[in-house]
C-alpha cells in the first residue's frame, strides 16, 4: 500500500548532458544576442536550433523571436515575454 503525503515541495528538474551554451534562462524581456553564423552552414539551421535550445531551457510562458543579421552574418534572438 503507498501512503499519501501533502506539502511536500517539487523537486527541481535535474538535467544531464551538455552545458548550456546561452544564457537564455537569463534574459529578460528586451534582451537579445547575437550569435554569428560560425560552424553552421546555413543562417536558418542556425536560427532553428536557437530557437530549440531557447525552448529547452526557459519557461513555457517565455516567448522569443529570431532574426537574421545579413549584414553581420549571424542571427540576433530577442526574449519578448
């Protein structure tokens, strides 16, 4: 038999594998970065992986937005909310 108990606190998610590369979980609404284009071969490869890697480590209610810098051959990612 399995007894209930109350008040007891969630534990914190406890993730594994590599470290974070961006300080996404640090950004403030208004915040951006820059990331240049380096290794990836494709500004839109490189957009959607932020945006994956942006999505795993905030909270769901955060919201961002990618644009490319042609100009500065990189992409520039915003937390909205």
């Amino acid at each position: 038999m399995f007894e209930i108990e109350k008040g007891i606190p969630l534990s914190p998610i406890v993730r594994r594998g590599r470290p974070r590369i961006y300080p996404f979980g640090d950004m403030q609404p208004g915040d951006s970065l820059f990331i240049p284009l380096g290794t990836h071969p494709t500004l839109i490869s490189l957009g959607r992986m932020l945006y994956v890697a942006a999505r795993r480590v905030t909270d769901v209610n955060w919201t961002f937005k990618i644009r490319r810098d042609i100009e500065n051959n990189g992409v520039r990612i915003w937390r909205i909310s």
